[in-house]
C-alpha cells in the first residue's frame, strides 16, 4: 500500500452516505457551534470568467473549520459552475468537498460536491423553516426549476411530509416541465403545479424558496402575502423594498453577507441602510432596518426567533463553508463505517 492515499467518493458513493444521516441535524450542529463562536470561515477564494459563450462562469473556494469538544474539523469546498451548463445537459455547478486530516493536514478524503453541496443548502432552509417558518403551512413555491430545486423537493418530504402541494416558477418553460416530470417519478406523493408568472407563484404558498441565477431583483413586496416566508437562497431576486419592510431578517453570517455589495442585502448593509443588530440604528433619512440576527443565534437562543404574523420574515443565507465542512466530515465518518469509496495513492 502507498505511503500516501486518499479516499474518493463519486456520487453514488455520497447518496449511499447521505442515507445514513439526517444532513438537517448536521446542518443544525454547525449552526450552533457557529453561534457559540466555535468556527472559522477565512476570506472565500473567487475567480470569475466568461466561457466562449459569453456566459457567467467562476470557481469558488471555500475552507473551513470546526472546534469541537472531541477535535477539530477542517475541509474545503471547491464549487465551479458556468450558467450555460445546464444547456449541454450538465448541472450549472459541479466541484470536490475535502476534508484534511487534522494532523498531517493532508486531504485524506475527497467527494463529488454537486450534490452534497445542493442538498447541505437545502438542509439550511428546512432549519430555517423549522425556527422561524409559519406555524402552519400547507404549501412550498420554488423559483427556479434546476439543481437546487430538487434538493429542497428531496429534503421536504423528509422534514415536512404534511406539505404536499408545490408551485414552481421558472423563466424556461421547459425546465419547470423537467422538474415536474422528475417530481411525478421521486416524489409521487407532491403535487407540483406550474405557475403563470412569478407574482402568481409567490402569492401561491406561504413559504417561497428563490432558487434562479437572477442578478436583477424582481420580487416586490406587493407579491408577498401576510403570514409568508421567504428563502432568499439566490440572493439575488428580492427588491429592497422586501428588506425594509419585513417584519424580520435573518442571516447566516453577516461578515459575509456585508463583504459582498453584488447581493442585495450586502450592499445594503455596505450602504448603511441596514445595520447589524448592536451598531448604530439605521439612518434617520429614508427608510432603513436591522438585520435581526443569525440562524445560528436563533437556535441557541441568543436572539428571538421571529415567525411571520401581520407581514413577512426572510432568510438570507450567504451560503458557508462551515456547513459543507460538517457535511463532508459526516460523509467522511459514514464512508468508513461503510466501507465505501475508492482508494487513491498518490505517491
Ligand atoms: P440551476 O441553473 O440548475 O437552476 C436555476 C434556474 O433558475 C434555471 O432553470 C433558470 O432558468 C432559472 N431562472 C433564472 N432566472 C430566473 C428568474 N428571474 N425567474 C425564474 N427562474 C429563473 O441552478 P441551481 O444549481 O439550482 O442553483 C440555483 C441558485 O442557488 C444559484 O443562483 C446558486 O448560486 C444558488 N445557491 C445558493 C446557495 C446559498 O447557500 N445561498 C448555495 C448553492 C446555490
């Protein structure tokens, strides 16, 4: 056997992990070790570029770690995507999770993150629907057919079973009839109903996922319906108006919500027009708000959670590294007990 090696899991190899553990309560945990000030989330490495077809295409890297009592985990996500891949039949991002061995600090496993990384975002949605959803809902809208999509679909029969009605929107026609033809073979007991427009499906449901590439904001807050919820996933769909006028607004991690003006609501809080719960109030000219605090927070009850009353509550996720770390590091504990996963030597 070589000095060195590592273990690679492909997807079949991750699905058969992703069997043996709730990434909810995963997802969950990480939260709260972020809360309790047990994490660490460097600066992300972000290349962006033009493929020869014009369309938008980067690489993220993402490492992160974990202070656990027992140990400490640290792992990187690397997730590539171009937006046109979707028309060579391909998913739009694709990439490998790593985790290192803590003590010789070599990657000592390495996944298949498309999946893996769809279904740890999705996981976050359902704990911020378990904290700070309605306290009843009978039925979920999805904007954008892709992916992500799925992930939320796959993760909602497992959290909320009673949820069985689902509307979705999508720009393509012909991904949303995709989605709803793969929701009929997985899922056959939701029923997915295909809106006309984005403003039918957001009134459609009380609880609404963003789920697109939309750079440009088209979500007014006259769209929303008392009571509602919204999964600001994509981050890039809800007008301002919707932030300054939601009855609350929760975050993952608000440095990296702040680092980036490209999204809405960091340039928001750039532009001093929403403020971070304990700086300043917002500005006395024009309409302004406090970001109300951090899931994470939320769950160890560090700040209260807000459900939707009288108006609306938003989740904003950035989307962190610490939670693909939490997940790669269950993978990677599942994989051994299994015993799958193929063996690579490298010297
Ligand atoms: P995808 O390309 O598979 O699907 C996106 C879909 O959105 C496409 O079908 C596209 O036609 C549709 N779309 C684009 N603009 C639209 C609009 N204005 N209205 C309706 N539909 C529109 O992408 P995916 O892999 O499912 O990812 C979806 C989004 O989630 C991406 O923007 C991605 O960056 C984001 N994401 C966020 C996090 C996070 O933690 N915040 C994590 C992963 C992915």
């Amino acid at each position: 056997m070589s000095q060195e090696s590592l273990l690679f899991l492909n997807r079949p190899a991750v699905l058969a992990c992703l069997e043996k553990f709730d990434p909810v309560e995963v997802v969950a945990e990480v939260l709260r070790d972020q809360a309790a000030g047990r994490t660490e989330i460097p600066t992300e490495g972000y290349l962006p570029w033009r493929n020869g077809n014009g369309a938008y295409s980067r690489a993220i890297a993402m490492l992160g770690a974990l202070h656990r009592e027992t140990s400490s985990v640290y792992g990187m996500k690397l997730i590539n995507a171009a937006v046109d891949n979707p028309s060579r039949g391909i998913e739009r991002a694709g990439g490998l999770s790593f985790a290192f061995n803590p003590e010789t600090a070599r990657p000592e496993l390495i996944a298949e993150a498309g999946y893996l990384s769809a279904i740890r975002t999705a996981a976050y949605t359902m704990v911020s629907l378990r904290e700070l959803g309605p306290e009843q809902w009978d039925g979920l809208t999805l904007i954008g057919t892709g992916a992500l999509a799925r992930a939320h679909l796959d993760l909602l029969v497992r959290n909320f079973p009673e949820v069985r009605r689902v509307t979705v929107f999508d720009l393509s026609a012909e991904r949303s009839a995709q989605l709803v033809a793969w929701a009929a073979g997985q899922h056959p007991q939701l029923t997915v109903a295909v809106a006309a427009s984005a403003a039918e499906a957001v009134s459609a449901s009380p609880v609404t996922v963003t789920l697109t590439t939309s750079d440009d904001p088209y979500v007014p807050a006259s769209w929303i319906r008392p009571g509602s919820f919204l999964a600001h996933v994509s981050l890039g769909d809800l007008t301002e108006e919707v932030f300054l006028g939601a009855e609350a607004v929760f975050g993952d991690d608000l440095d990296l919500i702040e680092e980036n003006p490209r999204r809405i609501l960091g340039r928001l809080l750039q532009e001093g027009r929403v403020t971070r719960p304990g700086t300043a109030a917002a500005p006395a000219t024009g309409p302004g708000r406090t970001v109300d605090g951090t899931l994470g927070q939320v769950l160890l009850g560090l700040v209260p959670a807000v459900r939707p009353s009288t108006g609306y509550v938003v989740s904003n996720p950035f989307g962190m590294s610490i939670l693909d770390v939490g997940m790669i590091d269950a993978v990677r504990r599942t994989a051994v007990e299994l015993g799958v996963g193929q063996r690579l030597d490298l010297l």
